[in-house]
C-alpha cells in the first residue's frame, strides 16, 4: 500500500522510477543498500506479476514483502507480527479431484519455503524492537476473510497463522526462480468481521512498524 512505501521512499538516494506492466518499480539505495521498491496491489496475480518483473527486469537477488494480515492463530493479536515460514495458497481447491486444500494438482511443491536467513534476520529485528512476533505458515487467496468458522477451519485444515491474499503468490515466483524471500505481515484484524479498527488508520501504524523492521533488516544484510 502507498502508506507502507512511503518511509521506506523518502529515505531512498539516488532514485530512479521505471514503470512495467503499470506498476512504479523505484529503484536506489537505502542505508547504502541497492533496493528496488515497488507497490504490488492487491491479490494473488497482482503480486505474482509484481515479483516476476522484480527478478526478470531488475535481477533482484532477494524478496521482502511487507503488509498486513488477518490473524488465523489464537494468540495473534491486532498489531502482532507473523513471519513466513511458509506459504500456502488457501484458495487452491481441486479436493474434487482428490488432492487435499491447497495443493496445486500436478505440481510437485505446493508449500513455498521462506529463506531460513531472511526469517532468523526478521526475527531478530523483531526481537531487538520488542515486537511481538510469531512465524509460521502464511496463508493467501484473493479473499477478504471475514467470517470465524472460516479461520477455524484455515487453522485446522492447513495450520495457518495468518491470512492475507498475496504472499503465497509471491513465494511461488519466487520459488520457480530460486529467489530468496521473506513475507513479514502486521495482523490488522482478527479475520472474523470483529474488525473495529479504521483500516486506513491501522495501515499508517502498521507502515511504522514495518518501516522499522525493514530497516533493521537492510543495515543487517
Ligand atoms: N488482509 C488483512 N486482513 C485480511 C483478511 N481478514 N483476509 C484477507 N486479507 C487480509
């Protein structure tokens, strides 16, 4: 989203700004760092089209991908951190043709597995900013969840921890082009429609909290 781009923006030197596909790629250094930003949108082919321009057209050698998530997991709360440890297409449904929630028919890997480092480095700048954070399984489809028997059932059939409606499309690009990537989400609901919190409101300070992380992370690299 622009709030979460925005920090990491005015900070960067040297920018120069490409447009692909309609999505501004802004390209420069970040605490001496060479970062390309970029705005994926919302849902799973935006993202998916956002990563592969990202490693095709400005040979990126890892992915961080930061926004928010509704909370799968019992003990997340609204302003808590997940990061991935895996993703996993929760709209992926071919059960009618025998393969199990969220497996990709014909298709060897349907879990995507985040980069060991890139998640130790996420945990650390989480520790170090005494956030609370948990890791564990991202789950994403191009649905807004709203509903509590929904999560119950995200949380019993595929061990999730959150769910967003990008990260697993991110992940799998990645994955086919043997990039490394971590996805970090901030949960700004509890996925059951109880959400009171203004969205525009919580993305702000959810721009905050992952400005913060993600600066750790790049003087850490
Ligand atoms: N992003 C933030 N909250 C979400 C939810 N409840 N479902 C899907 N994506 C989200």
């Amino acid at each position: 989203m622009d709030e979460e781009i925005k920090l990491l923006l005015e900070r960067m030197e040297n920018k120069k700004t490409k447009v692909k596909a309609g999505i501004h790629y802004y390209i420069g250094d970040i605490l001496g760092k060479s970062v390309v930003l970029c705005k994926s949108g919302v849902g799973k082919v935006n993202a998916a089209v956002t990563t592969q321009i990202l490693i095709d057209s400005f040979d990126v050698s890892r992915v961080l991908f930061t926004g928010v998530a509704g909370a799968v997991h019992p003990e997340l709360n609204i302003g808590d951190i997940v990061i991935s440890s895996t993703c996993v297409q929760h709209d992926m449904d071919a059960t009618a043709l025998g393969f199990s929630r969220g497996e990709i028919p014909y298709q060897e890997n349907s879990v995507f597995k985040a980069d060991s480092s890139l998640v130790l480095l996420a945990e650390r700048a989480c520790n170090e900013l005494g956030q609370k954070h948990l890791v564990g399984k991202v789950l994403s489809g191009d649905q807004f969840i709203s509903n509590a028997e929904i999560v119950a059932k995200l949380r019993k059939e595929l061990n999730g921890m959150c769910v967003e409606m990008e990260g697993a499309a991110v992940a799998q690009v990645c994955m086919m082009n043997a990039t490394p990537f971590v996805i970090i989400r901030s949960i700004s609901d509890k996925s059951d429609g109880s959400a009171n919190v203004s969205f525009k409101e919580f993305t702000v300070e959810a721009s905050g909290r992952s400005h913060s992380i993600l600066e750790y992370m790049l003087q850490h690299l």
